[in-house]
C-alpha cells in the first residue's frame, strides 16, 4: 500500500482562524451559514428524490458515512450534517424503512492546521452520529475505496490547493507585481487561477470518485461569480480582496515592509462561475450532475457595517497574512482596511451583492 | 437513534500536557513508549496465530479498521499501529492474500480535551493508512456497530471514569482526607477505587463488543501492580503520587492554599492486578480471553532521575492539578516534589521499580 498522504508546502496557510474569539472563524461565518440555510429546501428534495436506498444497502448493521470536506471549525457544518441526516430518516420514513434505521457516522474534514480541538469542543453534546476528524487536503484520498456514503462541502473549493505558480514569479507574463488577487489584475493572473481551480476540482472529484460508492450523492456549495469568464469581473468579494491589496501596498510605500513582500503575496482563492464549473464537472466521467442551483446573494443580509466586513476578512485571511507579513502589523492592517470600507459605501450596500453561491448535486455512477 | 454521547462532569481532567513543548507527554511518554516495545512481539504472534482472516472477510474493498483508545498526542500510538499493521500485512502474505491487502482505517481515539491539533500534526506523513480522530469518552460507545476489526488500547484503562465519589465526601467512610490518592490510605479508600475500576473496565468491554466485529482481536496494555488486592501496595508510581500528595500538604500547612482543596482533590489512577483485571474481563461473556502476559519494569530504563521523574508526572497530571489548584502553584508544586524524590533515593533506583504492564488479547465472539 503506498502513503495515502501527499504533505502540501503551503500547509498552515488555509486554516481560518481557531478558536471562539472576537476574530475566530467561529464567530465571523454567517455568510456561510447563510449559504446552507438557502440549500437546505434543495437538498432535502434531492435526498428524497434521489438517495439510492438499494444501491447503499442501508441496512441495521452497515453504518451511513457521511463527510463534510472544509468544515473548519465546525459551526456551519453541523447545521448541515442536521439538515443531512434528517432528510435521509425522513427519507427511509416514507420507504416504511424506519426499523432498520442505520448510524450515522459522520466524518469532519479539514487542513492538517485547521482547529480541530475547537471543532470537537463544539460538537453538538446531543448528536444522533458518531464523530470522527480527518485532517489533510481535499485534493488528496482521505477515505478507503468506496467508503463515503453521502459527501458534502460547502464554501471550500473556492479555496485553491496553492497560489498559482507563475503569479508569484517576475519573470513570468502572469506575474500580479503590486496585487494580491485576480481582480482588476491582468487576463494572465487571472488565467494562471482558473487554470489551478480547474486542476484542483479535478483532483477533488477524482478523490472523491474512489471513496463514494455507487449510487453515492456529493452536495457541492461553491461560491462563485455571476458573470462568465471573458466578460470580465466586477463582484463584490474579489474587489474588497482588491482594496486589502491596496492597504497592503500603502504600507509598503511607508516602508512598514517591502513591496516586493506584497508582489510575492497572493490569495489562493477563486471564484468560478456557473458554465466554467458545469463544464469542469461534466469532464469527470464518475459522476452524474443529478441537480445545479444558483443562489443568489445567500449572505446578503448579514455583515454590512465595515467594520463587521474588515472582522470577517481579518477571520479568513490572518492565519496566511501573519505567515507572510508577521503578526506585528495586522491590527494597523484591518484597521486601514475597515477605514477603506467605511470611505466606499458601494462595499457596504447589500444590493451591490452580487456573489452567488452554486448547489450542485452529484451522484457516483458505477464505474 | 438516541444519543451516542454522554459528556462526563470531569471533562479536561484527563488530558495530557498537549504540544511538544518541555512539559508536554509528547516528549515524557517514555515509560509508556516502552511497553510498546515490550508487547511487540506478542501481538505479533497473536496476530500471525489468531487473526481470523475467512471471519473479516477482507477483501479489497472492505477496509481494515483500527482503532487505538486513549491515544493522547500519538507518539506510542504511531509505532503500535505500525507494529499492528506490519503484522497484518505479513499474516496476509503467509496466507497467499497479497493481492488482495486491505486499506487500513486507523481511528485516534482520546478524551475530548485531548490536543488532538498535536496529534494530527504529528501523524507520520508517509504512512500506510487512513487516520481519523475520535473524541470522547471509551467508556462509552463512540463507533457504529461491528465496525472495527482490531482496537488497540495502552497505558489507558488505569485512567478511572471519575474519581469515586465517597473519597471526596466527608461524610463516607471512604473519604480520603490529607491525601490524594488510595496508597497508604484506608482500606475503604482502595475498595472505592477498585470499584469503580471494576465498572469502568466493564462499560469499556460493554462498548468495544458492540462496536468489534465478530473475530475481531483487541489487545490491551494495562499498568499495574503486581500484588494481589489484599496483600497490601507497595509498588513504584503511587508511592509516588504519595508523595505528590505530600506535597500539597505542605503547602496546605503553609497556607497556599487550604488544606480541604488536598482533601477534595483525588487522582483517578487505579493500578489493578493481573487476579483482578483476569476476573473482571471473564466476567464479560463477549470476549474470549486469547492471552494474558505479564510484563515486568517495561519502563526500567527510563526516567531515573529526580528532574526526569517529576517532569514525567507533570506532563501527566499538570492539567487536572491545575484545574483545581489553579497554574500559579505549579512550579513550586513540582520543584518541591523533585526535591522530595531526590531526597529519597529509593524512588530513583530502577531495581526498585516494581511495576508491572498486563497485556491482554482478546477475541470478539459470536453473539
């Protein structure tokens, strides 16, 4: 048997922040739990419509396994693995299967560096699942063959397995000298981050095509951009990604540090948009697209101060921003960083929203 | 499906020091290190003789799951499931089933204080397994049923459920005042610690029998003394937790701190008997006992100096200490226990070591 494991040298740079502090991912996801509370109707209809109870051979003695992929610290997770597990019993409910119940087991994934001893301090004391954490990235196996019943994840492929080379090399065309992200960067930079998203789906749903079983259903939320990939960007994360480069780069014309600090700094995020991830997907001959839904503006209502905005950012984005830059200077940073938002209201208007989130459902098909 | 969790009031007490740091049980684990050693190539034999191979019908689709019970930041754990694993794959080999070689699923199961961040990060990169990590309590059940082939378990069963609750009250017969531990106090004290050892061990088996195959192998390393219940303790660690307790006493009388926070702090540490622990194990009707060795001073060794003793007992039991006794007093705690243990050199010699490791294998029948 060979390692199972590949050890990514951007280990670290993805976890969000740990913890249950005034910065912590835990108290700064409500975007993203609004994203689960928009799927949940979606989901439940697909679990009714599409869960393959002959083919998962549900019975008293086989365990249900579920997994979330990206579950970080676990507060958005657990709504959803709620919302999972309860469409499946209400699914074996209408098929008269309710004596043969079976157990849940429900597998939490996340980085090596993500918090897993947060994650477990906060699971549910009352849960109707067997826990399990399993660290390591996404784009890898983490299960045996044909072991997951039903996978999800949501608000993490949006998250690259590592910036693209070439944007961080000077000699290169899709060098982003002077920005940290794709937006209002040259169609290079940007081509270099589509390129690597569609590398990583596909390395995901290889994964995932050895540890589901036939008949398996993947829920997939992936927040993305309205707008196809040569119309050009304007939506509204990338560009508030935009204004934390700017305040990077006034600190490195202060002298706070250098600006070739800033060119060598990037943000391994991506947001796709519908016919660029359909069409990824459709490559994928293991799957079978049972369902795809946009849905718009899921986190539309929450976060519109600046301050709660430059708080989210901070939750997010610090772990890699203190590896890069140092801890020292990332108060002044969110502080320039809220005061940038507080002097652009269009960032904290909720009708300039224009970030969607796409659901997509996917079953296994036998090979 | 009811719950499948119950927290324990003591939640936090039974953690061990986490990180890697000075204190830490990752780096004064040795004693524990070594019964590995010492076990190794029982289990091997037992595995190479009793393995039921036809019974777990492994297959190349169905994995090998395996699961170690308190494993705390993993640096024992890894090598047992190497030594676990190798023994596997070489038992396969000698029946022909090579091509046919399982994936192992191995589950890292501890308290849920445990520093499992630690743990993960310090999982072998390069290994031959799926890892996963279980928090909880193995008193209680933490997987689905008949789901794991082998479980694994070291240096945790003396780790009581909770400390009996007549020791800390001053109106029982068994109530320990002025010490923190059963050695050399009243018989009562030690009746209400062999109990509860008693009913821990027997909610231990009651779960593993639920969540083992049948034929499936558990093997056990327990710490113990070698005297039989009733012909009196003298033997190398509680003596010494003896002494810990005197510690604290002095203090007490020094007034640091009252001397009723001596009398309602209590190790839950109970060091059975091979007598004992064989007649509480037959007792259970879901097991055959498969072998039963004695191992004698595995940690002989190791950690004979007064510095090397007293950090060993704080990596171990500075969580709970402080729980009750808060951080400011540990220093002096143990600067004064390393003083006592230097003082009396028949704590150091290993000659004077006694203590003894039961390894037990057990094999799961039929219902």
């Amino acid at each position: 048997m060979s390692s199972t494991t590949k050890q990514s040298s951007l280990l670290g740079l993805y976890a969000m922040n740990g913890g249950e502090g005034e910065y912590s991912y835990a108290q700064n996801s409500s975007y993203q739990g609004g994203a689960v509370d928009a799927a949940k109707s979606i989901i439940e209809e697909e679990i009714a419509a599409k869960l393959d109870i002959n083919q998962l051979s549900l019975t008293q003695t086989k365990p249900f396994n579920i997994a979330d992929f990206g579950c970080s610290t676990g507060h958005n997770s657990f709504p959803a693995i709620h919302i999972i597990t309860q469409a499946i019993e209400k699914r074996l409910l209408a098929e008269g299967l309710t004596t043969q119940n079976p157990e849940f087991h429900v597998f939490f994934n996340d980085q090596l560096m993500n918090d897993f001893n947060t994650l477990f301090q906060s699971l549910p004391p009352q849960r109707n699942f067997h826990a399990a954490g399993v660290p390591g990235s996404f784009h890898d196996r983490l299960f045996p063959k044909a072991f997951l019943d039903f996978a999800y994840s949501s608000c993490a492929l949006n998250w690259l397995s590592a910036v693209p080379e070439a944007v961080a090399d000077h000699m290169h065309p899709a060098w982003n000298k002077g920005k940290i992200h794709y937006a209002g960067a040259k169609q290079e930079v940007f081509e270099a981050y589509s390129s690597q998203f569609a590398h990583d789906v596909e390395s995901f749903l290889e994964a995932r095509a050895e540890e589901l079983v036939t008949g398996g259903l993947m829920a997939l939320l992936v927040p993305a951009d309205p707008a196809s990939k040569n119309s050009g960007t304007s939506f509204t994360s990338p560009t508030e990604m935009g204004v934390l480069g700017s305040c990077l780069m006034d600190m490195a014309k202060k002298g706070i540090f250098s600006e070739e600090k800033v060119d060598t700094f990037n943000l391994p995020l991506y947001y796709t948009n519908p016919q660029e991830l359909k069409a990824i997907i459709e490559k994928n001959s293991s799957f079978r697209m049972e369902r795809m839904e946009i849905l718009y503006s899921p986190g539309k209502r929450t976060l519109s101060s600046a301050k709660a905005r430059a708080t989210f950012f901070r939750a997010v984005f610090e772990v890699m921003l203190t590896n890069h830059f140092g801890s020292d200077v990332m108060d002044e940073l969110f502080d320039r960083y809220m005061k940038k938002l507080a002097a652009s209201p269009h960032f904290l208007d909720p009708d300039n929203d224009k970030s969607i989130m796409i659901l997509i459902i996917l079953k296994c098909k036998a090979e």
